[in-house]
C-alpha cells in the first residue's frame, strides 16, 4: 500500500503491485492537478526523504533515473507548484511550463518543444507584474540562457513577416501573371 497525497487527481491511499514505481503509483491517482508540481514530487518512507523527481527530465529527455521502486506504506507528496510560467505563439508546444531555480528562457523553450518554423527566433516578448503594474519586455535570441523567468510571466514568441526579400509580382493585362 502506498499512500499518494497532495495536489492529484485521485490522492489516496493506493494498493499497487511490489515492481510498481513512482510514475506507475501517480498513473494510478490520475496524475498532478493544474496546481501541482510536476518538478518536485517528494518519496517519503518511514517518514525520511528518500527521492525528489521531475517529470520534465522524463517527459522531455527520457532520464527515469529518479523513478524509485516503491515498498509498502511509501507516501508520495505532490506540493503545489512554485513559479510557473506561459509560452504563447510560434513553438511546437504552447501552454504552462513550471520554472525551477536557475533555469533560463532557453530552457522553457527547450520544454516547448523549441521554435516552429515560422517563429521570429531573434526576439521574444515577454509580460510581466512588477509590484506596482505590469510590464513589457522584449529579449534578444543572444540572451535567452541568461534570462532567468519569473512566476505568471507570459512569453510570446512572434512569427516572422509574411514578406519576400526576392520576388517580384506582375499583375494586370499580361499573358501570365504571378
């Protein structure tokens, strides 16, 4: 039996197969809610500490190393998350992305699945609350790994203009425009 509480979907207490590990047990519970971490869940076992994972290293890079084997009365914990930030606009995978410490804009980035092919990749803007107002940013392509997010920021990434550098076009009464 292991006990899975905090922001779930199902929390509860949970009778699983002996080989089960973390992953399989928050399978079983339905998985984090939309206010739950995905980058801490925390193993107990006799009331100590033994494991802290973050699905993004196995949802983005496949690394499962942290995906203990489970024994009987384990709790999981899923906390709510910390600092959690928006990406808009041209890349593979829009939507929220939770920020941990140190990480960069690069790093979000890389979770959304990097650039479309029509992304305007040399700048992105950014919404942010200060402790009076709100404000807009704009960061350049060159500093996207020093740029360090912030909780509720939304990024949108723009997409390149719908221009040629290279064609000429010829309309009216000719044999064959275009």
């Amino acid at each position: 039996k292991v006990n899975i509480v905090g922001e779930l979907n199902n929390p509860g207490t949970f009778t699983i197969p002996s080989i089960a590990t973390v992953f399989n047990a928050l399978y079983a519970a339905g998985g984090p809610t939309t206010k739950g971490t995905f980058r801490n869940i925390q193993v107990y076992r006799s009331g100590k500490l033994v494991s802290e994972l973050d699905i993004y290293q196995f949802l983005t890079k496949g690394q499962d190393g942290s995906n203990l084997g489970l024994e009987d009365n384990d709790v999981i914990l899923v906390r709510p998350y910390e600092q959690r930030i928006e990406i808009q606009g041209a890349v593979r995978i829009p939507g929220y992305f939770e920020v941990k410490r140190g990480e960069t804009l690069s790093d979000m980035l890389y979770y959304a699945g990097g650039f479309t092919e029509s992304a305007f990749k040399d700048n992105v803007s950014v919404r942010r609350s200060t402790d009076i107002q709100k404000m807009v940013e704009s960061i350049s392509g060159s500093n996207y790994d020093k740029f360090e997010p912030r909780d509720g920021d939304v990024y949108l990434v723009g997409e390149i203009m719908d221009f040629y550098t290279n064609r000429v076009q010829v309309s009216g009464a000719v044999l064959r425009p275009g």
